[in-house]
C-alpha cells in the first residue's frame, strides 16, 4: 500500500496543468465582461445626457467670469449666433 513518489506526484498531476490555463481564462473572461458593463453604462448615461449648444457654453462663461463681454461678443460673432437670454437682455 505504500505509494511510490511517482505514484503519487501522478495522482495530483493527472490534468497536466490545464487548471492554471482554465484560472487564467476565468480571470480574462470575467474582468472583460466587467469592463463591457461599464463601457455599456457610462456610453448610456453619456447619451442620455444634454449637450448644450456653443452659444450655451458662452453664456456660461461670460456668466462665470471665465471671459468678458467683448471676447464673449466675439467668439459669437465667429460662431454666427445672435446673443439670446440674459446676455441679450442686458444690451
């Protein structure tokens, strides 16, 4: 009944090693389902979201001092929009 040391490294060797391969295509298969989740969520929640206009994004900057009046005017102008709400008001 005594086993011999082949006989033994035989009985907890008999897949050749496949366990490791198997192990690492679980890791890669469920860290790429995992990234295509948050892919899939962040495309959605992106198309979801309201894109303003440039005309927006100006009025927005001129409202948070980020630029003045006469830069505000002339990007306008080389957007080709007239001025709209509050900075329209205020002229």
């Amino acid at each position: 009944m005594i086993e011999t040391e082949s006989e033994v490294s035989a009985m907890w060797d008999h897949d050749g090693g496949w366990w490791i391969l198997m192990s690492v295509w679980m890791v890669v298969f469920w860290g790429l389902l995992i990234v295509g989740a948050i892919i899939l969520v962040n495309w959605l929640g992106e198309n979801k979201r309201t894109r303003e206009s440039p005309e927006e994004t100006l009025r927005r900057r001129l409202a948070s001092g980020e630029i003045d009046e006469e830069r505000y005017r002339a990007l306008l102008d080389e957007l080709g929009g007239r001025p709209h709400g509050p900075a329209a008001a205020a002229h």
